[in-house]
C-alpha cells in the first residue's frame, strides 16, 4: 500500500511517517495543498490522508477541488476538528473516512487497510489466488496450506499484484508501492524482489508482459 499524507504539522508527519513505514506502508508526505496537487499529478497511491488546517488551502476545499477533478482514491481525514458538522461535511464532500487527533497508529493502519480492502471491492481481509493465501494487513503468506516468510518488499509488491486483480502493472507502478521518495532505487532492485517471488511461491505466479509490465497470474499453482 503506498498512501500520500498531506499535513503540515511536522512532528505529527513525522510520528505517522515513522509509525506506518514500521507496518510495511509506503508513505510520503506533502505539507499543503499546492505540493498535494503536484504529487498526485505524478505519484501512484493507493489512499489519502488529509489533514484539513492546511497553511495555503482549507483541506475541506482541497477534497472538493480533488473530488472535482476526478480522483477516486479513497480519502481518510485526519484532523483535530471533532464538531459532528465538521465530520458530516468532510464525508458529504468526498471523504471516505473521518479519524480524529489525537489517534492510535494501529487504528489508523486498520483503518487503511479497510478503505483500500473496500476500493478493491473485497469484504474481507484475506486474499486467495489458487494455492496462495495473503493477508495484506499482516504479511502472512501460504502456499498449499504452508507458511512463506517474505520480506517487507516482497509483501508490498505481492499486495500490489493481487489487488490489481489481472491489470497489468508497469515498473514505475511496481515500484511506487515499494520505495517512497527518499530512497534511492537500484537499477535490478525490482527484478530481485520478482525473482524472489517466483522462487518462494512458483514461478508461474507473476506474468512477464514484454513491453508493458508484469501481472498476477490468472491462476497459481
């Protein structure tokens, strides 16, 4: 899962920023609207976090102009205004979720989780595709009813794959669900962790595309 949190308030950045790349969560962070604008314009993410006391942009505002624009991702406020007008606006306006500060970072992973499990248009947590088995909350793989440890990176890019659902991903997609904006990326990086994959969970599980990308196969033995 790669999420997008626009706020401003730095050591709350900071602590959220820390807290979910611990849970294995690709995010980056923007400190107003005008660089949200900008960063959605080129970065594939999965889920918003919005803080609405943005320096240059009411967040309610923001969501409309979003919501206006197209954008579908699933949207989570995250803001210290608790009046129930506030709440009901934010969710007429566009928001998909409503959490308030102060917060528990395991109830705001949950929280993720749930709006990414329901924009994908599944009900419960678990992912089977054939033999395999996933959990995207935990990591937790199987194969054939066996346990498979997986790195960090081969779980966000395993979650990636499934939850396209047969789409056909290309490389800089890939790898948006694996390294946020700091981190440098080696040239092979991407070809090792599907190498990696495919060794631990059968090689007919992701689908060379040449020219285009790589997608989950229709069926995993």
């Amino acid at each position: 899962m790669r999420v997008l949190l626009i706020e401003d308030d730095e050591l709350i950045a900071h602590g959220i920023l820390t807290g979910l790349r611990a849970h294995g969560i690709i995010i980056d962070k923007v400190g107003n609207a005008s660089e949200a604008k900008a960063a959605l314009a080129i970065l594939h993410c999965d889920v918003i976090i919005l803080d609405l006391g943005l320096p240059d942009e009411d967040g309610m505002s923001l969501l409309q102009h979003l919501r206006a624009t197209g954008l579908t991702l699933p949207v989570l406020i995250l803001t210290a205004r608790d009046a129930v007008e506030d709440r009901v606006a934010g969710l007429t306006k566009g928001a998909d979720d409503y959490l308030l500060k102060p917060f528990d970072l395991n109830e705001l992973v949950a929280r993720l989780h749930a709006l990414l499990r329901r924009a994908a248009g599944r009900s419960v947590t678990l992912i089977e595709h054939g033999a395999l088995r996933f959990d995207p909350t935990s990591g937790e793989t199987w194969r054939h009813g066996q346990a498979v440890v997986l790195s960090r990176r081969e779980q966000a890019l395993l979650a990636a794959l499934l939850q396209a659902r047969g789409r056909i991903l290309n490389a800089d997609q890939m790898k948006d669900n694996l390294y946020h904006f700091e981190e440098e990326i080696e040239s092979n990086a991407l070809s090792v962790h599907i190498h990696n994959l495919r060794r631990k969970l059968g090689a007919d599980l992701i689908e060379t595309i040449r020219g285009l990308g790589y997608r989950i196969s229709k069926e995993n033995s």
